[in-house]
C-alpha cells in the first residue's frame, strides 16, 4: 500500500462581496483544481471534501485532502496559479488566496 498524506486546503476569497457560492461535500472547484495540481507534480489524488465552516467575511473553504505524498509548497504554487483559470459549471470563480498545509505529523 502507498503512503498518504492529509492536506488541508484553506480557500478565501480576494474580491469584495464575493461569494465562492455552495458545492456538494465531494465536488468543486477547490477539489477540482487540487486534482490538477496533484497531477503536475506527479501525485495522485485519492479522497477530498469540502468541510463546513461557518459564515465569514470575507468567505472560505477548507478542503481537506488525501493524496500520495507531495511538497505542501509547491502544490499551494501551482493551486494559486491554476486557480484564475478555473470555472466550475462553466462559471469563473472568485479570485481567491490559497494555502496548503499538511496535517499529518512526522
């Protein structure tokens, strides 16, 4: 069995009275765009889903994610890059700041 490694992806929005909208606990745009970047670097997405936060200004998303190991630098990179081109149901989504963190200790 491969290693994994659990990441948290924290999503907040850069655009004033923006909403990043609603998306079903296992699909959207942050789990979209996690896949991409997982794929550039070699890595492989196995689970991820949207957890509930409470209503905030400006809005976010936390995703949490569990892949084959990957460098939390360079994935939360090529997420920020990959993120002005994303569309979700043929929608642009709000400009956003993301990081990445991994939550497994060593």
């Amino acid at each position: 069995m491969s290693e994994t490694v659990t990441l948290q992806i924290y999503v907040q929005t850069t655009e004033q009275g923006s909403s990043l909208g609603y998306y079903p606990d296992k699909e959207g745009p942050v789990i979209d765009a996690a896949k991409q970047a997982l794929k550039e670097l070699g890595a492989e997405y196995l689970d991820g889903q949207y957890q509930a936060v409470p209503p905030a200004r400006p809005p976010f998303y936390v995703v949490i994610i569990d892949a084959t190991p990957v460098n939390t630098n360079e994935l939360e990179v090529i997420l920020n890059e990959i993120w002005s081109s994303v569309t979700f149901q043929g929608q642009p989504v709000p400009s956003a700041k993301i990081s990445v963190q991994g939550l497994d200790s060593a």
